[in-house]
C-alpha cells in the first residue's frame, strides 16, 4: 500500500504486505508509519 499527498502525490508512506490481508485492517499502520505528520484526511480512497 502507498500513501501519497492528494495535492502533488508526493510519497508518504508504504507498506508491503502479501494479498490476502483485506485493506481496511492494513490502513492505520500505515497511517501510522506516515512520515510526513498530518491533520486527519478528509477523504480516503
């Protein structure tokens, strides 16, 4: 999984993970292992 900036897609944070995990339980550590510190997104896709 990839976190990026929403406004220039600058990189945040990544995380590699084998496919079985589903994505809703993968997306706080990875919000977690940001490393730029962030307000609380208002959108998540």
């Amino acid at each position: 999984m990839l976190l990026v900036d929403g406004r220039q897609g600058t990189p945040l944070s990544a995380e590699v993970h084998s496919a079985s995990p589903a994505e809703e339980k993968l997306i706080e550590p990875l919000l977690d292992h940001s490393v730029i510190p962030y307000r609380d997104p208002t959108r998540l896709l």
